[in-house]
C-alpha cells in the first residue's frame, strides 16, 4: 500500500491539529490565571475562591477523561481501497488517544464481511454496500451493525502512459472484460487503433472493487473473463504491471491513481453523455458515471458499546472530510456527511 506517502500527506493535518490544541491549552492557562489572581487580591471571598478551586478540580479531570484515558484495542479488516482511508483516520486518532490500537487489515471488502460476520473485527471496511447473503450471516451469528459512508470513490481505469487511447465507453470496456470476451489486443476493441497486446489487471474475487465493477461494466457482479493477472489484494501489483506494460490496463480505486499518476495514466469513461475524467468535481456532481461510489465502514452493536470504538467511529465521521483529503480521497457530499453525523449523534446519544 501507500501509506509512506499517505503520512507525508497526513503531517500538515496532524501539525495544524496539534497546534489547534496547543492554543486551546494556552487560553485555558490565561483564563485560569486571571481567576487566581482575582481571587487571591479579594480576601473577602476566600470561601468563594475555594468553590472555584474546587469546581476548576472538577473541570480539570473532566478534561483528562475526555482527552483521555481511552484505552483498548479497534480491529479494523475489509477493503483494500478503503484501508489507506482507514490507515489515515487510525493514526490521527491514535496520536490523540496513544493509550488505543487501531489496526487496520486488508482482506478485501468481501473477506472483511466474512470475518465481521464471524465476529473476529470490530469494524468491517468496505468499497460496496454488504450483499443480502452476508447480512443473514452476520444475523445468524448475531451480529448487529451500522453502515456509514465515510468518503467516495472514483473507480479509475489505468493504463500505460504511452498509451495513446484518452477514453474508453462503458460498451468497449464490456468488450475487453465480459465473461466470454477473448480480446487480446487493443485494435480487437471497436473504434479503438493501437497494435499493442492487452495486459489486464484485477482485484481477487474477494475484494469490493470486482464485485462493483463487474456489476456496472458486465451487469453482473462476479461476472467476468478469468485470464487476467488476478493481484488479490495487492493493488501495487497492478500499478507495477501497468507501468511496464505497453497494453496493460488496471482498474482501482481513485486514491491509487492519485498516488501513481506520474507512472500510469488515467482514462476518461464514457457511460452514455460522453467522456469524464475521473475527480472529486466528478464524482460528487454525478457525470463520472457509472464507475462512481461510495466508500464504507461497518462498526458492529456490540463492538460501540466499547468506549475505545465508539470513540474512533465518531472522530473518523467527524473529521472525513480533513482525512479524505489528505489520503487522497473524494469527500462526502454535504448530503451524505450530514446524514453519516446524524447517524454517529445516535449512536452516542443511544
């Protein structure tokens, strides 16, 4: 994965974090000086000051509670795009709360499900909305959960540099990627004149990214040709494979291309009203269609009701925004992040 370059990025967010503390901590000291001083110069008040003294006690370890004393662990698996997402939220939160672990695996969206539905993790990443047949495992094993949207996604369709092709339709994509296609050159693909040989790319059946993709290239979710480099979950392997080769071609989350895109390029899809690039203007106002979606985390019942979960699943919602665009990934629109709020306000209310 990327998260080298991910904490490059993290850092001015971090530091501006930490610096908005240090402010808070410094106005805290001068009002609290101010309070002293009053009080020591009025004598005729001592008993007062000794209420201030008192109730200031009180606010003090308050502040300790709240900044702190979280401890524990948040097992976190599921998709490989939305790890680094995760990977970003994990250590913010940690530097805010070092008494807590968050660890964050990658199974793929749908080997995380089978693994939160086992009980085994706290909270389950993934790139799609959980399949009904997983929901009745999760249910048979009495697991409970809330899914909340905590960013968007690009699906982005990579190919060598030098290669000449600027878009590919949702129809020549079909071409290449069905079940029964047998392309192995691009001047096979209709309209399409480059001599090089197709190189094709893929996530593991596991992982979200395959199920959504064949479900909006092939119009079903599973369904897709066999003769491709399967990368599991590795998505590096892809980028490496693309970058040296001529007729390569991956698709992958977003935040990928934006960590890659001086090694491969993106191309622009047509899904019926022409060709979009792929980016944040994009996906949120709906034409990077139909390989746009949105990006999830599943925190199980029981798994809130540790103050060390509850407390990550809060700040991750509140903070997306910041941790969205640090990671390199497409925010929330104003509508999903007020209702993702809304949902994190009930469950720490309940």
């Amino acid at each position: 994965m990327k998260i080298s370059n991910a904490r490059r990025r993290l850092a001015p967010l971090a530091v501006a974090g930490a610096a908005a503390l240090v402010l808070a901590a410094c106005g805290g000291d001068d009002g609290n000086s101010d309070d002293a001083n009053a009080a020591s110069d009025d004598t005729a008040n001592s008993d007062n000051s000794s209420d201030d003294d008192d109730q200031q006690d009180d606010q003090d370890d308050d502040t300790q509670d709240s900044a702190g004393d979280l401890s524990g662990s948040v097992v976190v698996d599921g998709s490989s795009t939305v790890a680094p997402l995760g990977e970003a939220a994990a250590e913010l939160f940690m530097m805010e709360n070092p008494g807590v672990r968050v660890t964050v695996g990658t199974s793929g969206t749908g080997g995380g499900f089978e693994k939160f539905c086992n009980g085994e993790t706290d909270i389950s990443e993934a790139s799609r909305h959980i399949k009904d047949e997983e929901s009745e495992i999760c249910q048979t094993s009495g697991i409970a959960y809330e899914g909340l949207t905590v960013a968007n996604d690009a699906l982005t369709v990579l190919v060598h540099p030098d290669n000449p092709v600027q878009c590919l339709s949702v129809e020549q994509l079909n071409q290449i990627w069905a079940p029964d296609s047998n392309l192995s050159s691009w001047d096979e693909i209709d309209g399409i004149d480059y001599d090089a040989a197709l190189d094709l790319y893929g996530p593991g059946t596991d992982s979200g990214t395959f199920d959504y993709f064949t479900e909006a290239i092939n119009g079903e979710g599973g369904a897709q040709r066999t003769d491709y480099n399967n990368i599991g979950e590795d998505d590096n392997t892809g980028i490496i494979g693309v970058e040296g080769s001529a007729g390569g071609m991956f698709y992958v989350g977003f935040s990928y291309y934006v960590e890659n895109q001086d090694r491969v390029k993106a191309l622009e899809i047509d899904g019926g009203d022409g060709c979009v690039a792929p980016s944040l203007e994009t996906v949120q106002d709906g034409s990077y269609s139909p390989l746009a979606r949105g990006l999830y985390i599943y925190p199980s019942d029981s798994a809130l009701e540790k103050p060390e979960v509850l407390a990550f699943v809060e700040y991750f919602i509140n903070n997306a925004d910041p941790i969205a665009e640090a990671a390199g990934f497409i925010g929330m629109t104003d509508e999903q992040a007020n209702e993702a709020r809304a949902q994190v306000q009930t469950l720490v209310g309940g």
